[in-house]
C-alpha cells in the first residue's frame, strides 16, 4: 500500500509539472514563466534527477543475484609432444541458478529499498525547486518594495529640506532644523542606494535559477488573502505531516535498505544451493582417433562458509551498527516534522495577526503624520518630529509588505512539511500576481 500511494504521488507530481508548462500559455505571469525556465534549466534539480536515476539502478543490482548467470569461454593450446606438433582448442558454456540464497534475496529486498529511497529524493528536490524559485521571488518583491518606500521617502524628505531651507532664508526656523533634515535626507539616499544593491542581487539569485536574465516580476496584488488555514488544531496536521512529509518517508526508505543490508551481511554464514549445468567441447588437431569430445554436465553446487578470517561477522556487526544509526535518523527526522509542523502553523496563525495589525498600524501613522505636519505648520512641532514621523510610516509600509510576503513564504514551506506542495500551489500564487 505505501509503494501505491509513493507511486500515486510521483504520478501526480508528473501531472503537475505538465499543468505548468502548459497553462501558462494561456495566462501566465513572471512566476509561473520563472518556474516553468527553472525545471529546465536549475542545474539542482538536474543533479537530482541524475542522482535520484543511479539510485534506482540499485533494484536491478539486487534482482541480478536471484537471476540466472550464463558465461562462454574458449580455448586453444599448441602443444609439442614426441616431436609431433598439434592443436587442442574448444569451448565451455556454463549456467548457474541460485536455488537458495539468503543473502542475495535481502540483497534484492535492499536494492527496492534503495530505489525507492532515491525515487522518493527526487520528489523532494521537486518540492525544493519550489520553495526556492517561490523564495526567491519573494526575496525581489521584498527588495522591490524597499526600494520604493526608500525612493518614496527620498523624496519626501527632500521636499522637506527643501521647505525648511525656505523657511530658514526668511528666518522662521533655526540652522539645526536645516542640518537635521539634511543629515536625514543624506542617510535616506544611503537607505536608497543600499536597496537598488540589494535588487540587483535578488535577481541575480532568479537568473541562477533560469539560468538567464530576468527583466521583471508580477507585484503581488493587494487582495491577496491572508487568512488562518482550518483546522486551527496542529494535531490534524502532524498526522498529515507524518504521513506525507518526503523527508520523512526518505528517512523510512533508508532505514528499510539498512535493515536489509543487515539481514544480508548476517546471513553470509548460511549455505547457498545453486543449480549449475554446463557444456564443454575440446578438439585436437593429432592425427588420432578421437580427437573430439563433448561433455554434458548438470548438478547441484552446495556451498558453506566455514571460516573467513572474521570478514562475515565485521560485515554483520558493521550494518547492524548501520542499521541502528538510520533508525535513529528516522526517529529524529519524525521529531523535526512534529515539531517544524506546530512551528510554521504557530507561524502562520501569528502571521494572520500580524499581517492585519501591520496594515492598522500604516493608517496609524498617516493620521499620526498629518497631526504631525500641522503642528509643525503652527510651529508647536519641529521638523524633526516630522522626519521622525515619515519615518514611522515608511517602515510600516515596509513591515506590511515583509508581513505578507513572509505569511506566503510559512504558507508554502507548510506544504512541504505536510508533503502537499505541488506545481499547482505556484499556479494558484501567479493568479494573485497583478500582470502589468
């Protein structure tokens, strides 16, 4: 039943992909092109797909024990015998069935073991190829919106060196006022200069993964739905967790190989029983009668390992030893998903919250500004309360933006640790990008 369900997934995934190279033809924004130029181009994933491929040869490895083996061989001797000169040569054709092995049948066991384990990584390095082309494009939405609000406040604070100048010619206010707001505007173009930097090498981290250039992304549309998932209760979702979580069933297929490796190297003191059948035919070139023979051989080979220098048994102790280290990484894999489970939910719940108080605390300070501004017109507030005040609002600005944009980051990272992310969770995001 599990080998189905792991089969159904790698389908389904297969599925997916499909759906993601064709439906943005139709419609399609930055993201889902970005995705579609990554699985075709991230050197990660391609890696994976090669490495998760020699691990699957693991089966047919294991199933050659079990199997028949066949071989040919020739011969030719020239021999000199009381000065007389002839030729002997002839050929041996061999076959032998394994009857009984125990060690070749584990051996075999290990090797579905095995396949399906790198099957399995390979299904994750999909999942991850999401999460980083998602992160990465989050990771220019972020530098793009700093860029704006420190662009924003440039000119802002600007216009406000340049009031408060105009203020000082006719002598309203003092040289300080002037100096704080110009040292104010110094380090806004700083904050600006450092953004346009950090822009650039969001980008570069999206070419890396295209493997080209890549002009734009899609804003994220301001309706985006940030909302608790349900159930609220982690119980409901570690059970999911436990029984989807890739990294979890890697960690199950792994200690399944190991448990097989074990029984295999235990079993090197058993007998093996083999079948062997074989036909050889000699000729000679001596003029003498019968010069050619065949034989027809078949028969039953038993062998018993009786002593090996102690081999076998540092085999068998070295993968139990093995064995015990994979189940202990297994068990330590089940305590990562529990407990990343209950985080990224607790993440989620609190990102709700937080999304919606940073949204509140924008208006906030625009009404605490405008209040500001118009004590500084009466002059009950100086120009550094004003300064201070603008600030306040582009970093809330900003915070609201990062809120959202880290909510979408626990949400897919969530899907992953419950073993649900698929190519449509990117799909389902790109409808929500606004296509200029």
């Amino acid at each position: 039943m599990k080998v189905i369900q792991r089969t159904l997934h790698r389908t389904l995934m297969a599925t997916a992909i499909s759906c993601a190279l064709i439906a943005p033809q139709v419609s399609a924004g930055a993201l889902a092109n970005i995705y579609q130029q990554a699985l075709a181009q991230d050197p990660q994933l391609k890696a994976a797909e090669a490495a998760s491929k020699a691990g699957q040869e693991a089966l047919p490895q294991g199933r050659a024990g079990l199997l028949p083996t066949l071989s040919l061989t020739g011969n030719t001797t020239w021999v000199n015998y009381d000065s007389i000169d002839y030729n002997n040569n002839g050929y041996t054709v061999s076959l032998s069935q394994p009857l009984f092995s125990a060690s070749a049948w584990f051996t075999y066991k290990q090797g579905i073991a095995q396949s399906e384990a790198a099957s399995l990584q390979f299904d994750q390095a999909q999942q991850n190829l999401i999460l980083r082309v998602v992160s990465s494009y989050l990771d220019v939405l972020r530098a793009q919106t700093a860029l704006e609000t420190s662009q924003a406040q440039e000119r802002a604070i600007k216009r406000r060196l340049d009031q408060v100048n105009a203020q000082f010619e006719v002598g309203l206010i003092a040289i300080t006022d002037v100096q704080e707001a110009q040292a104010t505007y110094d380090n806004a173009k700083v904050t600006r200069i450092l953004a346009e930097g950090d822009l650039d090498n969001s980008f570069q981290a999206l070419e890396r993964l295209t493997g080209q250039p890549v002009g734009n992304v899609d804003p994220l549309a301001a309706n985006y739905p940030v909302e608790n998932i349900s159930p609220v209760e982690p119980e409901a979702w570690i059970e999911k967790a436990q029984a989807g979580n890739l990294a979890l069933k890697v960690a199950e297929a792994t200690t399944e190989a190991a448990r097989r490796q074990s029984q295999a190297a235990g079993s090197g003191h058993l007998p093996t029983l083999s079948l062997t059948a074989s036909h050889d035919k000699d000729s000679s070139s001596a003029s003498y009668p019968d010069g050619d023979w065949e034989t027809n051989q078949i028969g039953l080979t038993l062998s018993l390992p009786i002593y090996s220098g102690g081999s076998i048994n540092s085999l068998s102790r070295q993968a139990k030893y093995g064995f015990s280290e994979a189940k202990y990484n297994q068990d330590d894999a089940l305590r990562g998903v529990i407990l990343e489970t209950r985080n990224l939910l607790r993440n989620l719940q609190t990102g709700v919250l937080s999304v919606a108080a940073r949204k509140q605390s924008i208006k906030s300070s625009e009404t605490a500004l405008r209040a500001t501004e118009e004590g500084f017109n009466v002059g009950t507030r100086n120009v550094v309360d004003v300064l201070q005040a603008e600030q306040q609002l582009y970093t809330a600005q900003r915070d609201y933006a990062d809120a959202r944009f880290e909510y979408i980051q626990n949400l897919f990272n969530f899907k992953q640790q419950i073993g649900t992310l698929s190519p449509d969770d990117v799909i389902g995001l790109d409808q929500w990008m606004k296509q200029d």
